[in-house]
C-alpha cells in the first residue's frame, strides 16, 4: 500500500495513471462509436481536466512556466487557502449531457463524459486513500459550501504528513 503512495506524491506517476487511462478510453470509445477522432477526444480529456490546476498555478505563478515542472499543485493552493478544481466537478458532466442532447452531439457529450468519470474515479481513489479526501471533493456544490477552503478540502497533505 505504502509503494502506491508515489501515485498520490509524485505528480509524473499520477499524470501516467492518466495518461495510460486516456489510451484505454481512446480504444473503448473508437470501438463503441468507430471513429478514431471521437476516441482521440476522449484521450484528450483524459488528461486535460487536469488542466485546472496547471492553468490556476500558473495564475497564481505569474505565468512562471518552470513552476509546473518544479512544484506540485498542492504549494499553491497553500499559498492561496482555495482550492477550486474547476473541471473536476461531477456537475459539469451533467451539463455536458444536457448540451449533447440539446445540440444533437451525443456522441461527443459521451466522448467527454466517460474519460472524465474515470478520471475523477482514479483521482479518487488515490486521494481518498492518501489523503483523506472526501467522496464529495468533486462536487463543486461541496467545494462552494466550504468556500473552496484548502484546509477543511485537503485534510492531510504531503508535507505535515499529518
Ligand atoms: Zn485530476
């Protein structure tokens, strides 16, 4: 349990989960619909939700660009009390779907929603194991209600190891 840890301490171990995740959906999308650009999409998601932190570090970092390759997400949200997570928000799925069926595209809406459900269901695990994470954390309803407050969020982060 202990060795499976790096993929909740090791931002390239984490990002891999992701990365290998996003191959697995390209195939179960191009299978389901037949088109490879619905299963590239699919990739795409796979690993761009969590362009959220990247994009708000960066914010946060002056638009620094080494800071992502130097620091792992959770410095600046210590820096900032907040932690925001837009794309992971399980509410957003639901508006991708009714904006699929509103405007005839289905197939996208599924393109997108299932690699982002594995997505959150991987983050989840490993964060609910190492860090206590709630199974609420991605519902923005639930980040929103606590103010996106970093400490009542992240109760135990990599550092204090508490
Ligand atoms: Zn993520």
């Amino acid at each position: 349990m202990k060795k499976l840890q790096v993929f909740a301490d090791n931002l390239w171990f984490h990002e891999s989960l992701h990365f290998f995740s996003g191959v697995v959906m390209f195939f179960i999308i191009f299978k389901l619909f037949g088109q490879s650009g619905y299963g590239l999409i699919a990739f795409l998601v796979s690993l761009l939700i969590d362009t959220d932190h990247y994009l708000e570090g960066l914010i946060c970092n002056r638009f620094k660009i080494s800071w992502i390759f130097t620091s792992y997400p959770h410095i600046y949200w210590q820096k900032t009390g907040k932690i925001t997570l837009l794309f992971h928000s399980w509410e957003l799925l639901v508006i991708i779907l009714i904006l699929g069926q509103t405007f005839n595209q289905q197939l996208l809406s599924i393109a997108i929603v299932l690699p982002a459900i594995l997505h959150y269901s991987i983050d989840q695990i490993v964060y609910s194991s190492f860090r206590k994470m709630s199974l609420f954390q991605y519902f923005f309803i639930f980040r929103l209600y606590h103010k996106f407050n970093y400490q009542i969020l992240c109760p135990r982060h990599m550092d204090t190891g508490n």
